[in-house]
C-alpha cells in the first residue's frame, strides 16, 4: 500500500476585537504573537460588527501587519429581545 503526503500552507486566524474603529491593544499583541508563529504563512483576521465601525476597524486591521493577508468580517445580528 502506498501512502501519498502533502504538505498544505495554512493560514493562521485571530479572533480580534475592536471599539471605536480600531482594533483593541490586546488583539494586536495577539497578530503579533501570529505573526511570530505564522513565519512565512499566511495570518487571517477575523472581526464581528456592524456599520461603519466595522469598516474602518477592517481597514485598520488590514495595514496593521505585513503579513495579515484577509480580513473576515462576520456582520452580527441586532440583539435578541427577551421579555
């Protein structure tokens, strides 16, 4: 039997968040810590939102490091009221 292997780059993803446009302090240090395990692969940022806070954090992100290769950004439905 013979078995094939491949070697597959992937990504690395962050989970960050973000206040007022910008991506919070903690969420940098985290694409730092990405950025050092990630070597030459490729980081993906992952954001949730909405309107123009999304955005502007999204680009924020996208320029924050060289190798932050997409942004995702997961649009959050408006709060369930429980009553």
């Amino acid at each position: 039997m013979s078995v094939s292997v491949s070697v597959v780059q992937v990504s690395t993803l962050v989970v960050a968040e973000h206040e007022g446009g910008f991506v919070k302090p903690s969420s940098l240090s985290a694409l730092a810590a990405a950025e050092a395990i990630a070597k030459d692969n490729k980081v993906s940022v992952l954001l949730g939102g909405s309107g123009p806070a999304l955005h502007k954090a999204a680009d924020h992100a996208a320029c924050c490091h060289p190798l932050v290769s997409e942004v995702l950004c997961s649009r959050l439905a408006p709060p369930c009221s429980v009553h």
